[in-house]
C-alpha cells in the first residue's frame, strides 16, 4: 500500500516535466526541437505563425489531406507528368534552374527557419522544412497517457462507435484510429476480411504510429548517428550529408543510452540522504541571515531613535533651550558660573552635532554580510560525477608470452577513475550452456596488469572497463591474443663456443648479441676468389632440452647480412663450433645441418641441426622441408621462395617428435617445420655471417632463479 502511495506521489511530483513550456499544459504530439526540449505541435506551429513563417508548420507524421493533392481530384495531365527525383531537383535549384529576370543564377538561397525555444530562450534552427523535419516524441507521449491514468485526468475512456450513451472503451486500433468496446471492435474488425489483421492496443485519446519514421524519407529508424547526434534510417545512411559520421545501430544506442540514464539515476537515488542534508544546511542558513538582519535592524533602529531625540532637543521651546533662556537670566556670579559650566558643554556638543550632522547608522547592510564560503563549496561539489568512458587497450604494448600482459589507457576527456576490473575467457574451447562465463580480476590499480598461468595453445579474449564514485564504466572493445603453442623456455646467450669472440658483442643482461665483421672477414672476402669459405660464428643457449615441448621466440635485425635460427644437438654443436675453424680452410662447411636452405632431403636420417635462414628482411624457405601450405601450396614447396620478416620469430621444438616448427611470433602463422635428431640433450642456437643482431623476446615477468648445465658449466640464472 505504501509503495503504491508513493508511486502516486512520485507520479504527481512530475506533472510539471509533463507541461508544454508553451500553453503550460500537458503535451499534445510533442516534438523534439534541435535543443532537446520539447513543444506541442500546434503550439509550435502557432509560435511560426506569430514569428511570419507561413507553410512550415505541418505535422511531420501527418499524410496530405488536402483535396488538390487526392488521387480523386488531381489533374488528369499533372497525374501523366513524371515528377523530377529529388536529387535531380535539387542539382536543378543550385544550378540556377528556373530563374527569373532580376535574380542571378546561383544565388538561391535557402530560407532558414529559426524558432525560439521557450524552455531555453534561445533561438534554435530547423532548417527548411521546418517542423516538418523533427521528430515527433513518442516516448513523452506515452508518459503523458500513463500520467493521466494514473491520476484519473479527463476521465474514462469512452467508445467512438457505440451508440448513446457510449460504452468504456476496452481497446483502441491505430490503424482505424479510433476506441472501440469489445462489441463494437468486433463488429468493425470481422473475421476473414483485412481488418481483422489489425492488433488491438489499449484505449487512447492520442494515437501514434507504431514505430519512429524518418521526418525526410517516411522510413523507419534503424541507426543512430553519434557525429550529429540524430536518428537515421537507411536511405540518410547513403547520403552524403552522413559521409564519414560514426553510426551505429539503434539498439547499441539505446542499450548504451540506458545504461548511463540507469547508472545515473542510481547514483541520485542513492544520494538523497546527502542532498536532504545539503537542503537542510541551506535553510538554516537561511534563518540565520535573516536573524542577524533583524539584530542590525533593531540596533540600528535603536541609535537613530536616541540621535532623533537629541536633535528635537535643539528646537525651540525643547526643554534644553528653555532651560538655557532661564539660566542667562541669573544675576549672581558664583551660582551662573556653577550652573552655566554644566549648561555650555551640553549646548558646545549640540552645536558640534548640528555643524557636522550626520546620520548614526546608514541605511546600507553592506557590514552585515554572512559568509557562506562553505555553503557555496557544497553547492559547487554537488555535481553528477560521470562514470569512466570505456577504456582503450593499447594492442601495440598488450602481448601473450609466458604470461599475459595488458596495457590500456582512458580517453582524453573520460572522467578519472579509482580502480579497473579485468574480465577474460579462453574462445577455443566447448561452449557451455546457459550465460558466458568470464574470470574477474577485481580491483586493478593503475592501467596495467599481469595475467598468469595461462595456456599453451589457446585463444584469450579480454576486456577492460573503469570504476569510481559514479560507479562501472562501459567496457572497451575486444581483444584477442593467442598463447605460445608450448611452455615458454627461458634461457641466456653464451658465446664461449663462438668461432670468434671478437667479432661477437653479447648484451649484459645476455639477451642480445649482435655480429661485428673485423678484419678476418675482410680477409676472408679478399680470398673469396681462391674457394674459401667465410667464417660463421655461432651463440648458443645456456639450456639443454632432453623432454617435452618448448617455446622461445626472438626478433632478428632487419638490416642483418645472414642470421641462421634454430636449433641443434648440444654434441654436435660444441664438435663442430669449440674449435676455431680456420676461415679460409675450404674444408670448413658451415651448413652440415638442416636448415631451410639445406641440401637435398632424400635422407631418412634426421639432421642434427635445424636452422631458419634470414638475410635482408627476408626469410628463404627451402624446398627439401614442409612448410606452411597457404605460404607455399598444399603438398609443400616446389621451389624455394622468400617471405617477409615477421617482427618476433617464434621456435616450438618437440623432442619426443623430433620435429621442430618455425613460427611467425605475432600471429602465429607456421612458416617452417623440420625433423630434428633428438637422441641427445638439445640447445637453441644462431649463427652470424657477416653483420646481424638478434634479441631474444623478454619475459612478462620476474623469474625466480633457477640453476642450469650446459658443458660440465653451471651457472646461476
């Protein structure tokens, strides 16, 4: 019972949102003006007429019932004449078309209509069609019909067909436009003819069309232009007037309209304990400037009323004066002096009084001035603090590798705010029944975040969305990152089976090495002529795989002469590399491993090495290894070939298979995949020929320390 009384009374707290600024009445087929407020039609077209437009004040959503313009009555030729397109129309008015002696051609102008807003007192443009171009506000409509029913305005309902007295009507039709009975709906809508098609609705007294319609094209609304703020349908979508607009559809506009009109009327709902208190403060503020008003009144009132009665003092026959004639008429000296002495100072001050007259007190209040420095913060602070917009994942610095890494920013004008929330769910795996369910990472400060553990192999999709007082922001668009197809191995560079130290500059964190040709190299290509073979210098890992499945990735120079990456037999490795070959023994063969420029792949054995050759921003794929069919063609390369070089190169080596695959590190792409002989522990490696650099991809995050062999070495990483 409460709550109903209350609904009432929150209903009849509204009436004056219901009235037209206008005939100060509740609306009739409102219309939305430019400025977002509203005016009944007729009173709009009333306030045209006032200002001299005349023909612009049509409905918007009426059809032409004027007899000139029926089937009926309409001129036989006019009705063979083909009317000119609108566009065409409109090329023949800029172009002149149809001008008359004294006007120059082009110089058509458009008459602007310009209507003044009641509600904001300024004068707001309709264009040419005038109020046959806005829309009419259905939704205001409808809240004007609940009103009156919930507050009994105008009564029941009646039927319009019933004869008298008429029956309540029970429902309404918007196509007959008109209230029927039940008896009286059924007789105009019989069964098997088209009437009967029509769906009844409830009575009323103002009947609308089903759905919006395009004031320009008589189509329903289907978008929503966010650039001019505007419904659309679909023939204003093609129009150039619309060229390079953001729009969307109707139903994202209304959810994301919904959702802010929700979160903001929460926000005020759940606030009005404070604004009772804020309203509080103000009132007794209000008091107490109006008690000390009264305080300076009547001490002001005070001072006056005694100056009043020392001036009429000065009067004649006021009892100071006559006291005065009376003394002057004493003859003894003595007595004069004593009562004259007494008499002087008073007579002295009243003329000082009357010399320099001046009021006691001004009329002004300018003294009494009451500080509300604190009242006025309030009311400043008293401010609707707009929820974050939706965050902007920044795709360049977001990446999946051991672990996952966000990275996301706010738009320039998005309020502030306190904390994110981070939702996220693998795509590759079985949909389940029933809602989408998201893991949460509540609570995240700052605008970044580390996500951990995840899988090998799969799809992630993410999302971000912002929180502060106002509450959740919308959440920012979609982003998908795939995981390294194995776990991740972490591992340094270690140079001390390179050919040549000097020609090999190792980062300090051993991450990095780049190769800088010396002398020798200048002197191997002196001797290039006599058949000899230039000198490869080789950086290993300082891990052995001997299990498993393992992936690493790497980014290699661009500008690098000749990089092999890949892997090989530890054994192999240090026989072929601990001792320095000679650079310009031609019985120094660089590539007795496989590699994808490697000779010919008849050979059943598996190589011991596997090596992805780039040179110049490019990668050879060879012909003797199966490699990525949509690079190369279904049954493997023909020939060989090159393709572009990826920025991060990605290595996935399973030695139980002993197959080693080749990837493109940002998109996952399989470029290469090679056999591998894993009959032993088995090492990253790169090799350099001539100048290159190569930098192995950093982890996430912080590894805990670990302790690796290679060689009978150990380290501590």
């Amino acid at each position: 019972m409460a709550t109903k009384r209350g609904t009432k009374t929150s209903m009849k707290n509204m009436e004056k949102e219901l009235l037209c600024p206008v005939c100060q009445e509740m609306y009739k087929q409102p219309l939305v003006l430019p400025c977002t407020h509203n005016v009944c039609q007729a009173c709009a077209r009333e306030v045209l007429s006032q200002q001299g437009y005349l023909g612009h004040g049509g409905d918007p959503n009426s059809e032409p019932t004027s007899p000139a313009s029926t089937p009926s009555t309409r001129s036989p030729r006019l009705s063979r004449r083909t009317l000119p397109k609108s566009d065409r129309l409109d090329r023949m008015l800029k172009s002149g078309f149809g001008t008359y002696p004294g006007r120059k051609r082009g110089a058509l102008h458009p008459q602007v209509i310009m209507f003044p807003c009641p509600a904001c007192q300024g004068d707001v443009e309709l264009g040419e069609r005038g109020l046959a171009g806005l829309f009419r506000n259905l939704t205001l409509e409808r809240v004007v019909e609940r009103y009156r029913q919930s507050v009994s305005v105008g009564g029941a309902i009646l039927c319009q067909l019933c004869k008298p007295p008429p029956l309540e009507a029970t429902k309404g039709c918007t196509e007959c436009r008109a209230t029927f009975c039940n008896e009286c709906f059924k007789l105009f809508h019989p069964w098997g003819t088209q009437k009967a098609q029509h769906e009844p609705t409830l009575p009323t007294l103002s009947f609308r069309p089903k759905g919006l319609m395009c004031p320009d094209h008589k189509e329903e609304v289907t978008h929503y232009c966010k650039t001019c703020q505007r419904l659309v349908c679909q023939l204003c979508r093609v129009r150039r007037t619309h060229s390079g607009h953001k729009i969307t559809p109707v139903l994202s506009a209304y959810q994301a309209l919904k959702d802010k009109l929700t979160k903001s009327l929460t926000y005020i709902l759940g606030n009005q304990d404070t604004v009772q208190t804020q309203i509080c403060e103000l009132e007794e503020t209000r008091a107490s400037l109006l008690r000390a008003i009264e305080e300076c009144q009547q001490e002001r009132l005070a001072r006056l009323s005694a100056q009043i009665q020392e001036h009429r003092s000065l009067l004649d026959g006021s009892g100071l004066v006559g006291y005065a004639q009376e003394v002057l008429k004493e003859t003894d000296h003595p007595c004069f002096v004593q009562a004259a002495k007494q008499l002087h100072h008073r007579i002295a001050r009243a003329t000082e009084a009357l010399q320099t007259f001046r009021p006691a007190v001004s009329s002004s209040f300018r003294h009494c001035q009451l500080d509300v420095g604190r009242e006025m913060k309030l009311l400043t602070e008293l401010n609707f603090l707009r929820v974050p917009e939706a965050p902007v994942i920044d795709t360049q610095r977001t990446f999946a590798y051991d672990q996952i890494f966000l990275c996301w920013r706010l738009p320039p004008h998005s309020p502030p705010a306190w904390h994110y929330t981070i939702e996220f769910r693998r795509t590759d795996v079985p949909a389940q029944p029933g809602p989408t369910r998201w893991q949460r990472r509540e609570e995240v400060r700052g605008t970044s975040a580390l996500l951990e553990n995840p899988d090998t192999g799969s799809v992630y999709v993410l999302r971000v969305r912002g929180c502060n007082k106002a509450g959740f922001g919308e959440y920012s668009e979609d982003v998908h990152l795939h995981t390294p197809p194995a776990p991740v191995l972490h591992f340094f560079l270690d140079g001390r089976w390179g050919t040549s130290r000097e020609r090999l500059a190792i980062s300090k964190d051993q991450r990095a090495v780049r190769s800088v040709p010396g002398l020798p190299l200048l002197l191997a290509a002196e001797r290039l002529l006599t058949g000899c073979h230039l000198s490869v210098d080789v950086v290993l890992g300082d891990v052995a795989v001997t299990q498993g499945r393992s992936y690493w990735a790497c980014a290699v120079d661009p500008a690098s002469y000749l990089v092999k990456v890949g892997v090989g037999l530890e054994s192999k490795l240090q026989e072929s590399f601990q001792g320095a070959p000679d650079v310009i023994s031609p019985r120094y063969d660089p590539d007795s491993g496989h590699d994808s420029g490697a000779e010919d792949a008849t050979v059943e054995a598996s190589p011991p090495f596997a090596f992805l050759t780039i040179g110049m921003g490019k990668i050879l794929l060879g012909s003797g290894a199966s490699s990525n069919p949509g690079l190369t063609g279904r049954d493997g390369p023909a020939a060989s070939c090159t393709v572009p070089l990826p920025p991060r190169l990605g290595i996935c080596l399973d030695y139980e298979r002993g197959r080693v695959s080749f990837l493109d590190a940002v998109s996952f792409r399989g470029l290469l995949e090679c056999p591998l002989d894993c009959s032993g522990p088995v090492c990253p490696a790169f090799c350099f020929i001539g100048g290159g650099a190569v930098q192995l991809q950093e982890p996430v995050g912080t590894k805990p320390e670990r302790k690796v062999t290679i060689g009978g070495f150990a380290k501590l990483d």
